[in-house]
C-alpha cells in the first residue's frame, strides 16, 4: 500500500509550477513524513522532467536540495486535470529571503553561508550546468537545532532555467535579454545569453552583499533601466563600510572580465574564506527587531553622599527647630 498524501499549505512557485508542503501518511499509523512537491500541468512536463534529471544527477552533491523518489510521479488535481509532480526535501526554514527579513546575519554567519552556497556552485559547475537563476528565493534553509541553539545549512533549490555550459539559454530573449532574475544578471548575460561559470559567481556576489546590507544589489525595480547600466558594464555599488577582505571578495564577483572572477574553486580559497566555521559549529542568529551593536557593560561609580539630585518640583521651605542642648 501506498502512504496517503495530505495537502498542508503552498511554499511558492518556481519555475514551471507550484510548490506545495504535503505530509505523507504511512499506511501502518507510524509517524508521518513531510516533503515539498513541486506540481506541473502537462504543457510543463518537459521542463520539469528536466529540472528532476538535473537533480537526480547532483544527488548526494553538498549544498544542494534533494529529490526524493527514483522518477517524477502522475496523478490529477482536485479538478481532474492530469499533473505531474517532483517530490523534494522540504526545507523548514524557508528560503535565504525569508530568513534575511526576520533575522540579522552576523559577519561570521554571511561568511559561512557563503562558503556553502560556493560549495553547491562546485557541484554544479563539476557536472557541467550553470545555475543562471541564482538568488536568495532559491537557497533554502534547513534549521538544524541542538538542544536550544539553532544553526543552519543551506542548499541551493529551482534548476528550471540552469543550462549547459557554454550554451545558448532557451530564456534569453531579444526584448528581455535575461537568462534568469534582472537583479541577479551579470553584464555579459545581457548581452549574449550563452550560460557560463562566471554568471552564477556575479549572482553569489549580489547575494552576499544582500546578506551585508539587507537591500537588493540594485535600488531599481525597472529592469529596463538595469539593462542599460548592466550593458554599460556597471557592477552594484560595494559599501566601504564591510570588511576589507569581504570588499576585495565582491570585487572579483563583480568583475567585468569574466575571465577574472576565476570558478568556484577558486573563490573558496579567498581569503573572505579563510576563517569560517567548520558548519558544525552553532550560529545563533538575532533577530531584526534588537539592535545590531553589541552591548557594552558600564560600571558606574555611586555618587558621593554630599551630593543629591535636584528635583524638578517647587522647593519648600521646612523650619527645623535647634536642637535642645546636651
């Protein structure tokens, strides 16, 4: 017998279809299972077959959401329209968004989310494949608690729109020349939509200096203005505020030379790099509605006797009669 499959709310919607939270009862009565199901109608089938064989291939790859299940499976809706599904791990964190809107990332904490995000860049890149819609709505967090710290890990999700190296993208249109998100676009993927390593290293630098400054690379929403700026080889303004390794490490993302931003391997010997945890170390993140600076104890002196604080309120004369004598 099969286990018996529960709507519980939708996550979102990625490329070719939406995704929904299920649980999954067992047909024995033992405790149920949870996982994220990415729904396809039939006109999308191919892209989402696609996606699943990506993902079948990066199984057991660092960094990167797992599917479940050796094949996508069919079935109807609840208007019996045939559809079909990919079943995936289910991140209950959310994404990289979601978790930058209620939390402050510390300067630790973006560096080892860099490091895992890069590493999930390797796997990609090692089997051939270009993200080319790399964005903080595509990192998934997965908390994992002990006792009463929380840490977590990150995984990079949505595969719709990742192409072969060195192809031309099915997504690049004349009128809208961009191989995934506006904001997360390099110079050179405007300008000839061939998918390249380097495209998804100037995406991770605008993630990363989203995770510094809490705002989009860009402070535009019209992607027409982008494009011309990213035509004129422009790169999103690097604050002299962050560290000077974390500066140097943007740099090179934003190269306009492709060629200089290096590969994935290379960036993670950066010296942005050198000293972030061994992710299994806790990271207790704060939340946004305290203040970021650290705290600092003050250790104030009693004042000396003699002096009291003068009230605000009217004084009042009080006669005190002399003491009688000894």
């Amino acid at each position: 017998m099969f286990p018996s499959m529960e709507f519980m709310k939708p996550l979102g919607k990625g490329s070719y279809g939406s995704v929904d939270l299920v649980r999954f009862m067992k047909p024995d009565g033992s405790n149920p299972y949870y996982q994220a199901v990415k729904t396809s109608y039939p006109q999308d089938f191919e892209p989402l077959l696609k996606e699943f064989q990506i993902l079948y291939k990066l199984r057991e790859c660092p960094r990167i959401v797992q599917t479940c299940g050796t094949s996508l499976s069919r079935g109807v809706n609840d208007y019996g329209i045939r559809v079909y599904r990919m079943s995936m791990e289910y991140a209950a964190g959310g994404s990289l968004t979601n978790l930058m809107e209620t939390k402050s990332l510390s300067d630790s904490v973006i560096r080892d989310f860099t490091h895992m995000i890069l590493e999930g860049l390797v796997s990609i890149h090692s089997h051939g494949y270009v993200h080319c819609d790399l964005k903080p709505e595509n990192i998934l967090v997965f908390p994992r608690t002990s006792g009463c710290n929380v840490s977590y890990e990150l995984k990079i999700s949505d595969f719709g729109m990742a192409t072969k190296v060195g192809q031309d993208s099915e997504f690049w249109e004349y009128d809208s020349p961009y191989l995934g998100t506006s904001l997360y676009m390099s110079p050179e993927s405007v300008q000839n939509g061939i998918a390249e390593e380097a495209l998804d290293l100037w995406s991770l630098g605008c993630i990363v200096l989203e995770m510094y400054t809490g705002e989009p690379p860009w402070p535009l929403e019209d992607s027409m203005n982008l494009l011309s700026l990213l035509l004129n080889g422009n790169a999103p303004e690097i604050p002299e505020s962050l560290p000077w390794d974390a500066r140097q490490f943007l740099q090179t993302c934003f190269a306009s030379n492709p060629l200089e931003r290096g590969s994935a391997s290379e960036l993670l010997k950066h010296k942005f790099l050198h000293n972030v945890s061994d992710h299994k170390k806790v990271r207790v993140l704060k939340s946004k509605h305290f203040s970021k600076k650290v705290l600092k104890v003050k250790i104030v002196p009693p004042k000396p006797p003699m002096f009291k604080k003068i009230s605000n309120r009217p004084m009042r004369l009080k006669i005190i009669p002399p003491k009688p004598p000894g």
